[in-house]
C-alpha cells in the first residue's frame, strides 16, 4: 500500500542576520519540512558568501531523509560598496538539488538606496 505523505509545495525562509549559524539553522529548517520548493533567502557576511552555496549543498547531501521530489532554491543578497549605488546591490540565485549539488542559475545587480 503506498503511504500519502503531507506535502507542501512551497516552503520559504529568510534570514537577514549575516552570521552562518543564522543562516544554517534557517536552511535546517527547509531541509526538515518536505515540500517540493524550499526557498532561503538572505544576506551574508561577505567573508562566508562565495562559500555558502556549497556549504548548504554539503547540508543537503548530509541529510538522511531526501527525496528527489524536493528542490531547493538560494537566493543570495549582497552589497558592494566599491560600485555605484545604481548597481550595488547583487542577487545571486543557485539551484540545490536533493543530493546537495549545487548550481547556479543566474546573478544580477539592482541599485542600492541612496542612504547605504
């Protein structure tokens, strides 16, 4: 008999602390909770942001419960002082799958608010 499990088809977190145990608890939490999309949003420290997406993967891939249906979607905020205010603020977007590989899906620079 097949089990029916409780699905939900979006799950979405987001940290603004920019510290890694914040964010981590954060992703622990979507790799908990089974639904198709999981979604974490945030803005790190610039010294951890190169490195999170493969962290986080390594989380994934660490996990015991996956499942293929589930995906996981990371959006990454930063800001970059050195460049003009119309193009300071970068989002960079990357897919995990449910082994923890990680791709990048794309990346794009918005203005920032004139007061940073």
């Amino acid at each position: 008999e097949e089990k029916d499990y409780k699905w939900m088809e979006l799950a979405v977190e987001e940290e603004w602390i920019p510290k890694l145990d914040n964010i981590e608890e954060d992703f622990e939490k979507l790799i908990d909770v089974k639904a198709c999309l999981k979604v974490l949003i945030c803005f790190p420290e610039e010294s951890i942001r190169s490195d999170l997406p493969s962290y986080l993967g390594g989380n994934v891939s660490a996990h015991r419960m996956k499942l293929p249906e589930e995906a996981y979607l990371l959006i990454i905020f930063s800001r970059d002082k050195k460049r003009k205010q119309t193009e300071r603020l970068l989002l960079e977007g990357f897919e995990i799958d449910y082994r923890g590989n990680v791709r990048p899906i794309s990346s794009k620079y918005f203005p920032d608010s004139p007061k940073t």
